[in-house]
C-alpha cells in the first residue's frame, strides 16, 4: 500500500479514558472511569468567561499566556510554598498540564537519555519520552507495606539520569508524597544535571490534614524543576484546558522553543475569566474548601461500600479511589472494567492501564455530585452481590 505510515508508536492504541468513556455513553452507565467533575464550576468563573466573551477577547492571548494569570500563578506559589517564580520569565500557560509536560519531555529530553519514572504513572509520561528518543526507567512507586519506596527511586537515579518525573498528589493511586521525600531526593541529585519534572495538577487537594507537597517548596528541586498544575482540575472545567508550568528561567526557555510551536497560545477569554475570577472573594473561597469538598466527596463514596468486600485503602489526595476487588472476582481487572460497565452501569478505569501487571483493582473518580456517588455505590454493591458475596 502506498502512504503506509511507519508508526512513531506502534504499540500505542487510544487511551483507556477516552474508551470508558465512550463505552459509558454507549451503555448509559455512569461514568466514573475518565477524571473529570460532573460538579459545576464556580458560577462567577462561568459569568466571568461570559463576560471576557462579550468584552470581545477572541484573539490569541500572549504566547507565555495572560500577564495578569500568570501573575496569579506566581502568587499562589509564593502563599502556597513560599516560592519565589517571576511571571515574565518563569511561568507559562498552556493547552491544560498535558500539553507543558509534554513539551517539557520534548524540549529537555535527547536521544538516549533516561528518565525516571515511578509506576504505575499516568499514562502520558511513557509516550512523551518514547517521542523524545529517551529511555524509561520505571521504579514501583509503592514499597510492599505501600508506602512511596525511597530507596527504589533514589537506586534508580545515578548521575547519568537526564530527568525525573514525579506526580503528586498521585494518579491513579491517590496516594501523596510523603514529608520529607523531595529533600531527600534533592540531596541524592546534588552534583548532577539530573532534571526534575513534577506533575502536581491535584497539588491542593490532600486529604486526612495532610500538608500539600510541591517541588517548588524544596529550594534546590525548584533549581532543577519544572512544576505543573491545572485549572482544569481546580475550578471543574477539565474542558478548558488551560494549565501552567513554572521553573527557572533556563528551563522555561527551552520549554517555550516547543511550547510555541505545538500550542502557542490558548484559550483567550478562558484566560481572561480566570484572572478575573480567582482573586475575588467567591474564587479564594473555592480553593480554600477544595481539599475539604472532595475528602467529603470521598467518604461518601466509601461511606456506600461498607460491610462490603471491596477492599480500599482511602485516598490521601486528588479525586480518585482505587478499589481492589481480590474478594469479589478473581483476575483480569480490563475484563471487568469493560464488563461491569454494561452488566452494572457503572464505568470505571483497570488499574493495569497504567502499567501493571493485571490484578482485579479499579480506578474510580470521586468529584461527582452526591448523587452519582450514592449510584455508583449502589452499583458497587450489587456488582459485590451478584458475584455471590
Ligand atoms: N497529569 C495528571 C496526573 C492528570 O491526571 C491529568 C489529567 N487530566 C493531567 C496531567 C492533564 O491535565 P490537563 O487536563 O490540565 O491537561
Ligand atoms: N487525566 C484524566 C484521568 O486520569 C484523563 C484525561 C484524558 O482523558 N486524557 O482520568
């Protein structure tokens, strides 16, 4: 055949989000399988972006993003990690944390290079630097008492290692990086060029009064690192993707070299309604409940599966609950993620499609309206039923 692509990716298919999702909508099952809120956004955010709209903003924002916005993203650094980032040369926005990352991995990464990365990882990361040429290096995040395994990561991080990626609080485990960690690795990295890129898009959302772990928070990480977040994830509008990365000057050039050829500039008025909305009062007090909606949000999913086989140990951050059904079925969680979908209505992401070995765990997103928690427990609980339990 003529004009047969030879594949960059030849054993990448479409991601296991993007087919729950459409797996849910053909079965009208619930969907907790893809991360995003059916929570509605902040209504001031949503005025805010229907006003930038009639204002007439509908041309390209700056290619680093909106001045103002990124001023915001400086200050919530300062407040938050007491990190000192300067907005012109420092920060950028992007087409959501997926796209920086993504440029980051292309503009740092050489042919050859290794990156270290702990799994199971979202699933982003892995193709990024098989683009890039680099080499990964996977570590298992978790130790056998499924505490972050220190030792594991550090052994893997000798001088040669060009860059590793971190991501807290973590997808898919909702487990968070323990105090004390990042100083830890920043020690074992002195003396070498080892780069450090840290997913925090969940960065806010701890539960259980947990501290909120940021690179940005550790002086000689921030000196080597890129951090990520995404508004996405913070005010529930996953569909705007629109997200930030900050590091140093040095790092953040090479990233606006991709960055302003794979994106450029994005979402203009989106732009415009997030930094008017986020330093109004109705804006500081949605981030300040936000750890608390969702550890709420949380318990009152777990809350449904009591008395019950599905065994969970409850998520320390970010909005996802993995469920271990060990109990309840044996075997291949993608079997069951698909089926339960259409005997159960009730979607959900297998834990081996971020790259582990099949085991019976699923993924579940919790930022959902109480009322879709209360059904996707129902759910759960009869799945445990008609499986003899
Ligand atoms: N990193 C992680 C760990 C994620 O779960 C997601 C999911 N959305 C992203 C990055 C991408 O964020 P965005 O939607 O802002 O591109
Ligand atoms: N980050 C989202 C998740 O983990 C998915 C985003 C996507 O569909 N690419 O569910």
């Amino acid at each position: 055949m003529e004009g047969k692509p030879i594949s960059k990716l030849p054993d990448l298919g479409t991601t296991i989000f993007t087919e729950m999702t459409a797996l849910a909508n053909r079965h009208g099952a619930l969907n907790l399988a893809q991360g995003f809120p059916d929570i509605p956004p902040p209504e001031g955010l949503v005025e805010a972006a229907i006003s930038a709209l009639q204002e007439g903003i509908h041309q390209y924002a700056p290619m680093a993003g909106r001045p103002d916005l990124r001023a915001w993203i400086c200050s919530h650094y300062s407040q938050r990690h007491k990190a000192v980032y300067d907005a012109e040369s420092e920060c950028t926005i992007g087409a959501g944390a997926s796209s920086l990352i993504f440029a980051a991995i292309q503009a740092l990464v050489h042919p050859g290079d290794q990156v270290v990365v702990q799994s199971p990882a979202y699933d982003l990361y892995g193709p990024a630097v098989q683009l890039a040429g680099g080499q990964l290096v996977e570590v298992p995040l978790l130790d056998a008492s499924g505490n972050w395994d220190l030792d594991g990561l550090l052994g893997a991080c000798h001088a040669g290692v060009r860059m590793v990626i971190l991501n807290t609080p973590h997808n898919p485990t909702g487990t968070t990086c323990p105090t004390g960690f990042m100083d830890a690795l920043a020690q074992h990295l002195e003396g070498s060029d080892t780069l450090v890129l840290s997913d925090e898009v969940y960065g806010p959302m701890v539960h259980d009064g947990r501290k909120e772990v940021s690179l940005a928070a550790c002086p000689s990480l921030r000196n080597r690192g890129l951090a990520f977040g995404s508004f996405g994830k913070l005010l529930q509008v996953t569909g705007w993707k629109i997200g930030w990365a900050v590091g140093p000057a040095a790092l953040t050039a090479e990233l606006r070299k991709v960055h302003q050829y794979d994106v450029f500039s994005t979402g203009a008025p989106l732009q415009a309604a997030l930094a008017h909305f986020l330093p109004t009062k109705e804006g500081v007090a949605h981030l300040d409940g936000l750890a608390s909606m969702y550890q709420a949000k949380r318990d009152r999913l777990l809350a449904g599966l009591a008395g019950t086989p599905w065994r969970f140990t409850p998520a320390q951050g970010g909005f996802f609950q993995v469920l271990d059904a060990r109990d309840i079925v044996p075997g291949d969680d993608g079997h069951w993620a698909r089926t339960w979908t259409r005997t159960h209505g009730l979607a959900t992401i297998p834990l081996s499609a971020f790259c582990t070995p099949p085991t019976p765990q699923v993924r579940l997103c919790f930022a959902k309206e109480d009322a879709t928690l209360d059904a996707a427990a129902a759910c759960l609980r009869d799945i445990a039923t008609d499986h003899g339990n």
